[in-house]
C-alpha cells in the first residue's frame, strides 16, 4: 500500500455547510482510494502468488530428499502438504498474504464509503433545498403574540433561589 495513503475516517467526513467544495471532492476521494484498491489487490495478487510459488518449491524439495524432511517411509501427497504447510517459507508467504488481503478488504470497505458519502451529499443537498436548514419564521398573524410574549418574558421579575 503506498505509504501516502492511510485510510482515515476524516476522508468520510462532511461539511454540510459547504456542499459546493465537498461535491468537488467526492470524484478525487473517489478516484485516489479506487485506484488505491485496485494497487493493493494487486499487492494480494501478487501475495498469493508467491504462497503458490513456495508450496511448489518446497514442495518439490520435498520431493527430492524426503528424509531431510524426516519422511523414513512411503511418501504420500497428505505427507506431502503437511510438510510444505509447516516450513518457515511456506509460513512466511502465507502471513504477507494475509496482511496484503487484510488491507484490501480495508481500502474496499473505505471504497464502499465513499459511495455512501456521496449518498449522503445528495440527501444533504436534497435538505438544502428543501431549506431544511434554514431559520424558523413566526407566521404572519402569528407575529404580533409572539412580540408581547417576549416583552411580557424580558420585564418580568426575576425569582431569587432563596424564594423559590
């Protein structure tokens, strides 16, 4: 995985309160951690391939000088795998395997994500819109009570703890 590129949480975050600039960083987020997916699948590809390339190795020294491996008897294909499981290379080629499928299942789940994120800017934009956000408004008719509300609320006495 190239070092730049750490799958952060803060790359799915939004600010709702300035859509025009996170709309013109959806396709870049997008594009950058897709083609990170697609560079760390190849990192797993190649991964397993060498996990591949070991066992046959292995295997075929196996093959070769079975006693070096302890095999005193009949050499069997399960007598075989067992061996090639257990050597140190095979062991090594399978633990980076591993870490190279474990980190793309993580730049794909951030892939995902940034599918949602772009759902969720066009549910924001759909708010927006719908001035979702905007300031409550005090009806017309409505106006006149809510000004002798406030006025009656500011010059009333305040109650002391002591009274109360």
């Amino acid at each position: 995985m190239n070092e730049n590129a750490k799958p952060t949480e803060s790359v799915l975050e939004i600010d709702e309160y300035n859509l025009e600039r996170e709309w013109s960083r959806q396709p870049k987020l997008y594009f950058q951690w897709a083609k990170e997916a697609a560079d760390v699948r190849l990192e797993m590809d190649e991964a397993k391939a060498a996990v591949e390339m070991a066992r046959a190795e292995v295997s075929s020294l196996v093959r070769a000088a079975p006693e070096t491996f302890g095999v005193d008897g009949k050499l069997t294909e399960k007598a075989i795998d067992v061996i090639v499981s257990q050597h140190v290379v095979c062991i090594g080629a399978v633990r980076k395997f591993g870490r190279a499928r474990h980190q793309y299942e993580i730049v794909s789940a951030l892939v995902s994500a940034l599918e949602q994120r772009k759902s969720a800017l066009e549910n924001l934009v759909r708010l927006h819109l719908a001035n979702y956000y905007s300031d409550p408004r005090t009806p017309k008719d409505e106006q006149g009570k809510l000004e002798e509300m406030q006025k009656d609320h500011a010059f009333r006495p305040r109650r002391r703890k002591e009274d109360a």
